[in-house]
C-alpha cells in the first residue's frame, strides 16, 4: 500500500475514533451540563399559555428559582438558578 | 523413603517454576523500561508508529465495530428484562451506558483485541526472530527494540482507547436500537436518565484510563512473547498462545484492580 493510502486509513480510523468520543461525551456524558455558570436555561413547549408573561416567576416546589425571559407563541424559556440536581417540577 | 522424595521432587519443582517465573517478570520489565527509552526517536519517524496503527487499529475495526453492536443488543434486551420487574425501564439507557463505558467497553476490547492483534503481533516477531531477522538487524546495528518493538508497542497503546471508544458509542446505539424502537422504551427517558446519570470524567474519563491500560499490557504482553519465543515453528505457535491466555488474565486481573482504585469511594 502506498504512504498517502496508509495515512488516509489511519486518519479516518482516529476521526471515526473521536466522533464516537464526541458522541460519548455529548449525548451520553451530557457534557452541556458540565458548566460553572450560576444559571441555565431550559425551554418548555405548551400549546396554550394563557397569560404568561416575561419576567413571569418560575417556581421548583413553591420556591421561586427563576424568571422567564420571553413568553412568545407558544414556547416559554425559563431561567433557574440552582443546579439541577434534583429537579423534580418546575411551574410557570 | 520414596515418599520423602516425591515431596522433595515437587519442592524442587515449585521452587524451578517460581524462579524461571521471576526471571521472566525481571526480563520483561527490563524490556519493558528499554522499549519506552528507545521510542524517543518515533517523533521524528510517526510514519512507523502510524503504519502499525494501520495493522493492529483499522484491521481491528469492524470486529470491534460489531462485537459492540451486539454486546448493546443484549444489554437492551436483557437490562429491559430485569428492570421491567422493578417498573423501572425509564433508567434502561443508564444501564447500558454505565455497563458500557465502566466495564464492558474497556474489557471486552481488550480481550478481542488480545486476540485479533495481539496473537498476530506474536507470530510476527516470533517468526522474525525464528527468521533471523532481528539477529540480522543487530548485525547492521539497527536496534530491533526501537525499530520492531517500539513502534508496534505506541501503536498498541494509542490504537486501543480509541478502539474501546468506538466499542462503547456503537454499544450505547444497539442498545438504544433494542430499547426504544423495538422494545418502545420512551426515547427522552432513556437519554435523559443516561445524561443524568452518566459523568464525563469519573464515567467515560476512567473508562479511557482503563483501556490505555490494557492497551500497554496487551501489546506489551504480545510483542514480550514475541521477542522470547522459541526459533522454531513450535516455539511460535506455543508463545501465540501463550499471548492470549496471559494477555486475558493479566486484562481481567488489572480490570478488578482498576475498578477497586477508580470506582470504590
């Protein structure tokens, strides 16, 4: 086999090599989650509202954690402050 | 008085195993030492290192490859049987993960490995020596430790994590294929749990750890018996072997070992 050919399969050997290592660490590992920011965002899709409003509380077993940032359509983003270890229900 | 000298003939016999044993442990690590200190001059020749990737990675692949298909397979099916018992088939997907990643992945690379790449390292040095070929290169003052050896043992040790890897990621998706389409496990639920319960560095991070690991005590093993096989056809065929069954009991060994060190809090 020639040199080029050699280098060719042994770079898609290591690039398959690091998709699976991406694949593990984003969808398996969930590494979104590793971050050191005090907040995160996480977005909810109703099919009806109401009367939510932005800056509406958003609130973890009765205890205000976050607000929402926007209320458009029907898609509402909460922002909470605790990590979310045990995230059990929120309510808007 | 025969009694007397049977037992002294097995004393004496215990005594020549644990000796010729020893002898080769100490010939190993100082091999061992001598590969890693004459493998300074593969920076400026990685052509060696990625020709021998070439040999015991790519040609590894696809047994790899399927070997971690079907491992996810039955994890899907038999994790699905036994928490389906408890109500408890949401955490499926960290089951499968978790297995993969800490243990399965590593191991069942390792001993495939021993086995497809390893035994083939084995008869190749075993037959350069039996050929001469190594005499020869000493003749021509090439250093057969760092022109043979140290190239092949690199190539074992990079080749391997990524191996275990590639394991690991096609398991998760046979499993995820056996959970969720077939079986109708709920798709967020099976991420969703595995992402929560799955952590990047004391998870996946010590399961690379792992298969760095086996991957320098598989190659190492190989090329070892290589280098000290018999010259002769039976001489090759016996280290072979012998490749396979210590290469095996050293990965499961270092496994248990591993595990205690990384996993016990």
């Amino acid at each position: 086999m020639r040199k080029s050919a050699i280098d060719i399969w042994v770079g898609i050997f290591v690039a398959i090599g690091l998709l699976a290592a991406l694949f593990l660490a984003l969808k398996v590992g969930n590494m979104n989650a590793v971050s050191f920011a005090p907040t995160y965002k996480i977005s909810a899709r109703f099919d009806n509202i109401g009367g939510l409003k932005p800056r509406a509380p958003v609130k973890s077993a009765g205890v205000v954690e976050g607000t929402t940032p926007e209320a458009r359509g029907s898609i509402a983003t909460a922002i909470r402050k605790a990590r979310p270890k045990a995230l059990n229900t929120v309510s808007i | 008085m025969t009694m007397v000298k049977k037992t002294l003939d097995l004393l004496g016999d215990l005594g020549f195993f644990i000796r010729r044993n020893l002898t080769s442990l100490g010939n190993a690590s100082r091999m061992f030492v001598a590969v890693i200190w004459r493998s300074g001059f593969l920076l400026k020749r990685p052509r060696l290192v990625s020709d021998q990737i070439l040999f015991v990675g790519n040609h590894s692949f696809v047994i790899i490859a399927i070997s971690g298909l079907f491992v996810g397979f039955v994890l899907g099916l038999q994790g699905y049987y036994t928490l389906n018992r408890y109500g408890s088939e949401q955490a499926l997907g960290l089951l499968v993960a978790l297995s993969l990643t800490r243990e399965l992945g590593p191991v069942i690379t390792a001993l495939l490995f021993a086995g497809r790449a390893g035994t083939s390292l084995t008869a190749e040095i075993g037959l350069m020596k039996a050929g001469e070929q190594l005499s020869a290169m000493e003749m021509m003052a090439v250093d057969p430790l760092g022109r043979v050896i140290a190239p092949r043992l690199w190539a074992g040790i990079i080749a391997m994590p990524i191996l275990a890897t590639i394991f690991t990621a096609v398991g998760v998706m046979g499993g995820y294929f056996v959970g969720v389409p077939l079986i109708g496990v709920d798709s967020g639920a099976f991420w969703s749990q595995m992402q929560g319960g799955v952590d990047l560095f004391s998870d996946i991070g010590n399961g690379l750890i792992k298969s760095m690991v086996f991957g320098v005590a598989v190659t190492f093993i190989a090329l070892y018996q290589g280098y000290e096989a018999k010259p002769t056809p039976e001489g090759v065929s016996q280290a072979t072997t012998r490749t396979v069954v210590i290469s095996s009991l050293s990965v499961l060994a270092l496994d248990f070992l591993l595990t205690a060190m990384m996993f016990s809090n």
